[in-house]
C-alpha cells in the first residue's frame, strides 16, 4: 500500500488534501502522473495545509449560499447549443466545461467545472441530468436541454 496526498479530488477516494492509503500500482500508474496526487512525506503536511486553506478559500462561503444556489439551479432548465448530425447525435459530447460556461451565460452563478459530474456521457440532443457538488454536504441535480445548432 502506498501513502498519496490528494491535490484534486478524486471521485470514490477523497478530496484536495486528503491523505490516503491506495494500491503502489493505482498511485504509481494513475494517480501521480496524472497529478491527481503526491508522494506522502513528513515535509508533505505543509502542502497539506496549503491544499486545505486553498481549497476553503475557494469553497462557498456559507451553507446558506449553498442550499439558495442549489435551489436556483434545480429550478432552472440550463439551454446547451451544440453542433449535431441527422438525428440528433452530436460531434463530441457535452463535457463538463460546457456546461459550467452554460449556466454562467444563463446568469445563474459561476460553477467549478471540477464539481460538476455527469453520470453519462452525453452524444444526443434532448434532456440530460448533471450533478453539482456546491460543498461536502450540498450537491444539486440540474437540467440539461441539449439543443443542435441552426
């Protein structure tokens, strides 16, 4: 078993600065190339506090910023206007980044797109669910309405 320090969050295993314990061949093969995590050292524990106040600076500030944001982006249906083919099958899929710069140009908040999960990739045009994880205790579902570009 090796011992990482997290420094982005991975789902399943822990968020920016947690330290876990995970297979030598999972940290060694994906998790520190990729830059999803570091060796851990006694002289990490800095980088570990560095990571933590990092990320409560970027945290909402409050839970009460959090349920009205998740209220307001359930109740909304966020408009996607993609490049499609016949039958609706797009070029691509929606990726994350999309849909944060979509619910900011429809003035509902700026959202990280590293919070945002969606369950499937998404390839054809109609409606589609995302998940936002706003802090620990806070995710909200919103709706997607994938449209083809005229």
């Amino acid at each position: 078993m090796a011992k990482v320090i997290l420094t982005h969050e991975v789902t399943g295993l822990g968020t920016a600065g947690d330290v876990v314990e995970v297979k030598n061949g999972y940290a060694r093969n994906y998790l520190v190339p990729k830059g999803f995590a570091t060796p851990w050292t006694r002289g990490g524990q800095k980088q570990v506090e560095q990571i933590k106040a990092a990320r409560a600076a970027r945290e909402l500030h409050s839970l009460e910023d959090a349920q009205s944001l998740k209220a307001k982006l359930e109740s909304a249906k966020v408009k996607l206007t993609v490049k499609a083919g016949l039958g609706g099958r797009l070029f691509g899929s929606v990726k994350t980044a999309d849909v944060a710069a979509a619910v900011q140009a429809a003035g509902l908040g700026e959202l990280d797109k590293r919070k945002i999960e969606i369950p499937t990739p998404i390839k054809a045009v109609g409606e589609h669910e995302a998940t936002v994880r706003l802090r620990d205790e806070v995710s909200a579902t919103i709706t997607l309405q994938v449209v083809a570009a005229k």
